[in-house]
C-alpha cells in the first residue's frame, strides 16, 4: 500500500524521509566512513576506487565525484552525512550550500541574512491568482 506523502511536491525541496535514509544508506554511509583520518587518505588518493568499495548506485558515485550535492541528495543523500564530503574537501557548510543554490557564497550569505529565500510562486506550492 502506497503512502500519499504531498509533502514530496514541496517545490525546490527534497524531503529526507525513510524512502530516501533506505535509499542513501549506502551513500550516507560511505560519508561517515570519512570520519577517520586513514579512510579520507584513501578516498582522496583515488576516489574512484573507495567509492567501489561501497555498494551505493553508479548514479550516487557520478554525484560524490562530481560533488554535486543536489544529485547526492536526490539519490538518499543526508545533508548532514554529506557535509564528511565537503569538510574532507575543506569547504565550509556555507561554500557548500552556496553551490547547492546557483549562488556565490557572498550572494548565499547574504541571502541567509536577510532571512533566507523568498517564496515566489516557483518555489511554495501556492500559485499566483
């Protein structure tokens, strides 16, 4: 039996539900896995090879090598066990986020401090009239 989740359709979002933690297992584990000093050696030495290590899709490697965070999170990815990946890279959260948005991290900044993103009819599930 399918469960109606309407919260799938939040425009510009993706929601970490339990689908998306079974689907990402893999990946997300793969992240915590660059806790430790000798496994970032190894996945910085020759990502691809790590990455075989791990059970996780073609399609989720493609996007950890690319560093394409939104991919990442499309494929199960967890901000939170993705942010191993950017630290491992010695990018900052806000570095990361900003290529997440299209935008520089001043622009990124900037926007956080003015109170975030502004809804408009292409990112609430409300449309203009």
């Amino acid at each position: 039996m399918a469960i109606d989740k309407p919260y799938k359709n939040v425009p510009g979002t993706t929601i970490f539900d339990a689908d998306m933690a079974r689907l990402g297992f893999h990946l997300n584990q793969f992240c915590m896995s660059l806790m430790k000093a000798p496994n970032r050696e190894k996945f910085k030495q020759n990502e691809k090879a790590y990455l075989d290590e791990w059970p996780m899709s073609e399609a989720q490697k493609e996007a950890v090598m690319a560093r394409d965070y939104n991919q990442m999170m499309s494929h199960g990815g967890n901000i939170y066990f993705l942010a191993k990946i950017f630290s491992s890279d010695g990018i900052s959260f806000q570095a990361a986020a900003s290529t997440m948005t299209g935008m520089t991290q001043e622009e990124y900044a900037q926007m956080m401090l003015s109170g975030g993103r502004v809804p408009d009819s292409s990112n609430t599930l409300q449309k203009d009239s």
